[in-house]
C-alpha cells in the first residue's frame, strides 16, 4: 500500500467516524434496548449465556452483545458505550470498501464507493445504533477482502482459517 492509499484511507475513517460520531444525546430504542439487556446477561453469566434458565438470552447478534458487554465492564454502562462499537465499526465500512474496490476494480472506483458509503443517510444513521448492522456490513466486506484475494493469490491454510473466522462471526452475528 502507497503513501497516497494510506492518507486516502485514513481520511475516509476519520471523515466517515466523525459523520457517525453520535452527536445527538437520543435516548435507546427498542431493539437497542435489547442490545444493552443481552450485554448485561453476558456480563452476569460470562461466556456461558446460553445454557442458564433464569435470564432470557437472544441466540442471534451474539457478536454484538459480547463487544457491547466488554465495554460495559470496562467504561461503564451508558447509551453512548452501547453504541460506540457501531460507530468505530461503521467507519471502517467506507474503508473497507476503498480497499476491496481498489482490489478488484481501481483505487478511482474504490475511491468513489468509499465516498458514497462515507455520506450515505442510511449506513451513517445505523452506525449510530447500539446493533450489530454496521459490524455485519464490516464483516461481509472483510470476507470479500480476503476471498478474492486469496483467489488471485492463491489460497493459504491461513487465508481459509480467516475466511471460516470471519464468516463465523458474521453469522454470529445476525443469525
């Protein structure tokens, strides 16, 4: 990667991360709701929610409740740690997009795809929800950053082990 990739894609994230910065105090919504109350079922049973019968434990979006669970035990719980995790998540997307569409088109169409994900209302509005639609999204494009590449370079035991890595936990996390 040049220099010029490099600046061009930091400044996607910082461009992108700062339009999804939470700036409006909005309290939770329903399913956000959710979110906060699946990551304090973790943080009171740990890694083994699953199998206890006193508290109700959602079997899909497990990789956000996780995420979501260790920050509360380390920052506290609050609306805006919630959803931090979906901010940081959503401005690696427009990032990811440059870097898969530089892969397989050009940096100009990489460029451009990262531009319009950095703007668009509907990826920005939901990197600001304590959900997991920005870490699928983030998932998805990082399987197709290491599928095509290992299909141009040839497939390693390590690219297949982070293959079956990211497409567990993209199912993880909106199954």
């Amino acid at each position: 990667m040049t220099y010029k990739h490099l600046l061009s894609t930091l400044c996607i994230f910082i461009l992108a991360f700062y339009l999804r910065f939470d700036w409006a105090s909005h309290s939770f919504w329903v399913d956000e709701f959710s979110t906060a109350s699946q990551a304090r079922v973790v943080l009171k049973y740990g890694f083994n929610p699953f199998f206890q019968r006193i508290d109700y434990f959602e079997a899909h979006n497990v990789t956000t409740h996780f995420i979501v669970a260790a920050l509360f035990h380390f920052f506290g719980e609050s609306e805006f740690i919630a959803r931090f995790p979906s901010m940081i998540f959503g401005a690696l997307v427009p990032v990811m997009l440059y870097v898969v569409g530089r892969q397989l088109f050009s940096a100009q169409v990489g460029f451009a795809a990262a531009t319009l994900a950095t703007f668009s209302y509907w990826l920005t509005t939901w990197s600001q929800q304590a959900r997991g639609y920005a870490l699928q999204q983030l998932l998805v494009l990082a399987t197709l950053f290491v599928y095509f590449s290992a299909q141009q370079k040839g497939f390693s035991t390590t690219k297949v082990i982070l293959l079956l890595v990211l497409a567990t936990l993209g199912m993880l996390t909106h199954l």
